[in-house]
C-alpha cells in the first residue's frame, strides 16, 4: 500500500491491439501489489492494424520481464526466430547485404573487427564483412540455435528476435492480463469530458451509456489519437520531407520452401517490399509513396511479387510518418500508433511500443503529474523516435540508384544535421557516434553503412599496430571458425519443431509428415 495520497489508483487504457495488451500486460504485472485498478476499452466494431509482424530482440526483454515462456508464446503466435534483416536492391539493385542481430566477429587488440576488416580491404585481401559475423553465416544458410552462454564461443556473439502473428500476441497478452486483473470494456468512445480546471481527460463515455473514469489514461487508440489528439489537440510533427511513403498494402501468403530465420526488405520503384515467415504463413506488404505510383499498380506489383498464392485481398494503410508534438499531454500517454509512426523498414513499431511502456514504468507520475516528469518522458521518447527516423533514412539516402523519381528524389534530399553528422564523421575514419538513447547499436549503423556502399576513406590508425601478416591469419582463422559453428548449426524449422515451439496446426508441422 502506497503511503503517498496522490498515489494513481486508477488507469484506462483506451484501444487494445498490440500496443493496448502489452501496455495492459506491463502494468498489470508491474503493480500486482498495489491498490491500482487496470480498465483496458477497446470496440469489436473498431479494427486493429496488426501488421506488425516482426520485432527486434528487445522483445525478448519484454516476455521475460512478465515471466513469459518462450515455448508457450512460440505455439501461441507461430512464431519463428528471426537473426536480422536481409535488404535488397537499396544500394544498387543487384545488391543484398543481412543487418544481423549481432556483431562482426570479434575485437582485435580491443578494437572492433570491422575496422580491421576496412584495413584489409583496403589491401583487397578481405573477404565479404559477412562471413565473420555468425548471425549473418547461420541466416543466409537458413539454420538456427540459440545463442552460447559461453563469452568465448563465436556463437554467442548475437542476439534474436522473432517474427509472429501480432492480432495472436494481443490476443495471447490479452489472456495473460485479464488472468492479472485487468478489466475489458467493450464498447466505442462516443465523448471524452475535460476537467475544466486541469484540462486533464476527467471521463469517458462509451456508446452504451457506461462511463469510465481514471486517473492516468493510456492512448493506444491507433492512427486518431482519440485522447492525445481529437480530444487534447496535441499537434503533430511531420516527417513526410524525410520519410514520405504514406501508404502500405498488406496481404498474406500460403508457407511454402525454405523457413528463413530473417525478415527480407526489398527495394522497388516507388518503396519497397517485406517478407515475414510466420510458421502457418508468410507475411508480405508494399510501402510506398503516393506521389510516385498508383494504389492499383502498387496492388498488382506486390500480388506480382508473391512467391505462394496469397490468402487473402490486400489491406490497405494510409499514414503520415512522424509524432505527436507531445507524447505525454496531461493525464494522458499515447503509444504505439497514437504516439507517432515510423514506417516499419526495421521492425521498429513494437519495440517504440516497449519503449514508451518501459519509460512510462521509469517514470510513473502520481495525480499532481508534475511537469519535470512529463517533460522528461516526453524528452526520451522524441529522442528515441528521431533516432530510428534517421536510422530508416539512411537506408534511402545511402544510395547511388538513380532510376526512378523516387530513387531520384532520396539523392537530392537534405538530410537532418543529425543524421548528417553522422554519416559525415562515418567517412571520415569508420567512427560511429554512440547515443545515450536509441534502439540501434554501432554494428546496426556498420550493417547498413557497408552494405550499401558507403566506405570510410581511412580507418582506425591504431588497427596497424598489428602486423599485416598476423592480421590476415588471425581473420582467416576467425572466418574458418564462423564456417564451422555455421556449418554445425541445426536447420530453422527443424529447431522450431524440436524445442516444442511448433504450433498444433499449419504447413510446419504439416511438412514435418
């Protein structure tokens, strides 16, 4: 029992989804002990996006901070595990390179073995960055196991995350909350009530006359923003100069082949295309620019593009990439779709998800909700949104495609000093700049920097320390030991089906015979 009186009692979520039951979830778990009562309201009448499909390996942090068990959750969502992400056709088409979930090889001499890898490329001695990253030798080859405990093996020098049927893990946290206490009321907003004095959202009304008051409210009411925006007019910040696909079709497809433990992002004229293996099916959707192709031909190139017939019409999304002005207004915090949308080129959706769940958990405010807190939430979470905005626009920045008006647009585009710096300090010497906040480590950056061409002219002068003749062993022998953890990896699918995590129905176990 809090002794503090203006201790929050009571919270209402407003929407469910993936971002309602995971916020649901968190809370539930996180004051099991305390007098607070947990209202999510969502409407049956109202759908939910539930395209966001593939995660980063934060999403892990999430499941066991609620003691979630892998397995279980695995057969609940036909979820598969996923090493990174494979991009094609951005730098140039023609090109592939996998952003992995994990590092190149090892440090050398305490220095990152990619600048190492700049020096010997330099020689022309190097083979690909990719075969001295384990992640990237197991995904290409279509294998998986989980990562060693052992800090001296090359296999356990990566992380994972998973790729799963979102509308399964709402439903699956939905379970998981209610058996927590949280209480669902199903019914549309038809009017929010403002305290006169505060300002603070006071009530809601819902179309069956019932009304639902809080002290805290949670917005995870999608694109409207039914309380950060329609009814507290929050403003919106948008990066449609930046970021200006506004649109994306989605659309499922029968699993056929091989199970690739990765996402597939690939480049098209006007956006580009993903790719995610879930064990009953395959995700697939085009984002693109309507100033740049027609939602009829958008349509018919990614119907065109499928590898299995599809099993389903494609489903079409309309949205502005950016943020609320302020995600954190009042008594109010908006997350997921109702904070702000980046378009999903990283799998970035859930984790901002996580990300605004966590902060809020950091920064729990009472009934005063003073301003220092607010200011201060609303700081960290612009700052994470701005990083992973300039992190999906490197990926179209750096780029030497000249094709299409889109390809032609993205190589005139003044970049955000931020994002410049960046790039500019990168080609310099290979430095990174490291963030106090945001999601994507320096390997990311490396990831994407590389493979899409954009090569240092010098590297770390102290990499020549090491003679020229040492260092080219010492990499060879670090590429022959990737191959061979590689090479006694088991196959995906196989992994799935042995650890138990295969679901009870779809092509996984129907192949197994």
């Amino acid at each position: 029992m809090s002794d503090n009186p203006q201790a929050i009692k009571s919270i209402c979520i407003v929407g469910g989804g993936t971002a309602g039951w995971m916020a649901a979830s968190a809370l539930a778990h996180e004051f099991k002990r305390l007098p607070i009562a947990i209202t999510l309201v969502e409407s049956e009448e109202i759908g939910t996006v539930g395209v966001g499909e593939a995660t980063l390996p934060h999403i892990r942090n999430f499941n066991t901070a609620l003691n979630i068990d892998e397995v279980t959750f695995m057969k609940a969502t036909e979820a598969t595990f996923k090493l990174g992400i494979e991009f094609c056709n951005w730098g140039r088409i023609g090109d592939r390179y996998i952003h992995p979930f994990g590092d190149y090889g090892e440090k050398i001499d305490g220095i990152p073995f990619y600048q190492h890898w700049l020096r010997l490329q330099k020689s022309g001695l190097a083979s690909r960055l990719d075969d001295y990253a384990f992640p990237t030798s197991i995904a290409e080859a279509n294998r998986f196991r989980h990562p060693s405990t052992d800090a001296t093996r090359i296999e356990s020098t990566y992380g994972y995350a998973y790729q799963f049927d979102a509308t399964r893990y709402a439903a699956f946290l939905r379970q998981f909350a209610e058996a927590r206490g949280v209480v669902r009321r199903q019914g549309k907003v038809v009017d929010t009530r403002l305290d006169a004095e505060t300002g603070h959202v006071a009530s809601l009304t819902l179309d069956s006359g019932e009304v639902v008051a809080a002290d805290l409210y949670v917005d995870c009411s999608g694109f409207r923003g039914l309380l950060i925006e329609q009814a507290l007019k929050t403003g919106y910040e948008d990066w449609s100069q930046w970021l200006p696909c506004n649109r994306a079709l989605a659309v499922p497809c029968e699993s056929r082949g091989t199970l690739t433990p990765y996402t597939r992002a690939t480049a098209l004229e006007a956006g580009w295309q993903w790719r995610i293996p879930l064990q009953h099916r395959t995700g697939n959707g085009y984002v693109y620019c309507s100033s740049f192709i027609s939602d009829e031909d958008a349509s018919r190139r990614l119907l065109g593009n499928l590898d299995a017939p599809a099993l389903a019409d494609p489903r079409q999304l309309y949205f502005t990439t950016g943020r609320r002005k302020k995600l954190w207004n009042h008594n109010v915090v908006a997350i997921g779709l109702a904070a702000g949308f980046l378009e999903p080129l990283e799998s970035t959706s859930i984790h901002l998800i996580q990300e605004g769940i966590s902060e809020l958990l950091h920064i729990f405010p009472d009934k005063r909700f003073l301003q220092s807190d607010i200011d201060e939430y609303n700081r960290r979470m612009g700052v994470n949104f701005e990083r992973v905005r300039d992190f999906l626009l490197l990926h179209y920045a750096a780029t030497q495609r000249d094709d299409t008006e889109m390809w032609r647009h993205f190589r005139n585009l003044k970049l955000p000093d931020s994002l410049d710096e960046k790039i500019q300090i990168w080609l310099t010497r290979g430095q990174l700049i490291r963030y106090e906040f945001g999601v994507f480590l320096p390997p990311s950056w490396v990831a994407v920097m590389l493979g899409q061409n954009l090569l240092p002219r010098h590297y770390d002068p102290r990499v020549d320390r090491m003679p020229h003749d040492r260092l080219v062993q010492s990499a060879e022998g670090l590429r022959r030991r990737v191959n061979a953890a590689a090479s006694a990896t088991p196959d995906h699918k196989d992994y799935i089906r042995q650890m138990g995590a295969a679901s009870d129905t779809g092509p996984l176990v129907a192949q197994a015979g």
